[in-house]
C-alpha cells in the first residue's frame, strides 16, 4: 500500500495524484491529511483503488509513516511518496516491486539526489518493518528518516536502486520550486531531528539489526 502523507498543500497533492493517474497504477494508496484544515483537501481526485485517512494534528511525516504503520500493521509492502513528488515513469509500481521482497528497501530515481540517497518512490518490506516495530524511529518529526533507511538498507545489504523509474522530486533545494509553508514547518525540527538520529544511531542501530536478524531466522 502507498502512502502520501501531506499538509497544508492541497494543489501539490492533487498534482502528485494526477502524476499517478496518467501514468497509471495498478497498487491501491493512501492520502494522509496530516492535520490541515484545508478545505480544497475534500474535493482531491484520486487513482482507483485509492482513498484518503485524516490526522487530527499536523504532527510531521515520521508521525504520519507510523500511525499509518501502526492501522495497517500487515501489508505485505509499504510505499511512500512525497506530496512534492512526480511520477514520470509508466507502470512505475510494477517495476518498482518487481524488485522488492520482505526485507528489502527498493526506491527510484528522483531527478536529484538518489544515487546515493533514498527518495523517489520507495517501497519497504512488510516483515522488515514489522521486524523494526515502526516505519520510522520515535523522536524524528520530518528530517532525517532516510539516514535511517538508508543505514538498515546498507547494514543488511537491503538497498534495490531502480534507476528506469523516475519519480521526480521537486523540492525547493533543487530549484524545482518555491519555498512554502509546508516546508517552513517541516524544517523547523531539523536541528531536533538530527540529534534524534544521532541518538538513535548511537543507542538503537545494532538493536534494530538484531530484531531484524531475529525475524528473518524464525521465518
């Protein structure tokens, strides 16, 4: 299942659906209204098979992977994408899980940075998220998540690069668009984010890696 997790830009969500529309899916999605108020996010079109879950109180995309983890706690896969995304690829999902298995971390190219960084489209293993107990370590709000991803994916030699999909991320830090309140908020907690990680990675990494070894032994 897919998740697009968005606040308070309701235009660049509807653009990111429409991307999937034309270039089609075959997976079913979730929007997650991550606590905006916004009254444009009652009319959004959405790809069949998809649906919309509301959050109460705008509590960041990290917050937002979990709870929607935590109501859906038995995919056999997990995907995100970003509301600042655009599927350029067709049949973007089916190649991207023809890649994929339990434990592994499959993402596509992102016209940016995902050579050595996951974004894009990116799928998770239903067990190996199971296995962590969250999509996203507790303490993080919006940054840092993919430092985690990617030290598990290089740790268990999880990562799956599919460089034909292009799923276009047009962030403000590469040029492909203007700085909004939507990312003012979300990089309010950077500072807080980083010493998050910091702590995880420190205290939490090598257990992370032993709940994952234990999983994949018993299964």
């Amino acid at each position: 299942m897919w998740v697009l997790p968005t606040y308070d830009r309701p235009e660049r969500a509807q653009q990111t659906l429409d991307s999937i529309e034309k270039a089609g899916c075959n997976t079913p999605g979730l929007v997650y209204i991550d606590g905006s108020q916004n009254p444009c996010y009652d009319n959004l079109r959405l790809p069949c098979g998809w649906s919309v879950l509301r959050g109460e109180v705008n509590r960041g995309v990290c917050s937002a992977l979990n709870t929607v983890f935590a109501r859906y706690p038995n995919c056999s896969w997990y995907g995100f994408i970003s509301d600042d995304s655009m599927i350029r690829t067709p049949c973007w999902d089916t190649l991207l899980l023809s890649k994929a298995d339990n434990y592994t971390i499959v993402h596509s190219a992102d016209g940016w940075r995902t050579d050595h960084r996951i974004h894009g489209a990116v799928i998770f293993g239903g067990e190996l998220l199971r296995a962590l107990g969250w999509w996203v370590p507790t303490g993080l709000i919006h940054s840092f998540c993919d430092d985690v991803w990617e030290s598990i994916a290089d740790a268990i030699d999880g990562r799956r690069y599919v460089p034909e999909v292009m799923v276009e991320h047009c962030h403000f830090g590469n040029g492909k668009t203007a700085v909004d309140r939507s990312y003012l908020k979300a990089y309010a907690s950077f500072d807080e984010d980083k010493a998050a990680f910091l702590k995880w990675k420190k205290e939490d990494f090598e257990l992370a890696l032993k709940r994952i070894a234990k999983r994949r032994g018993g299964s």
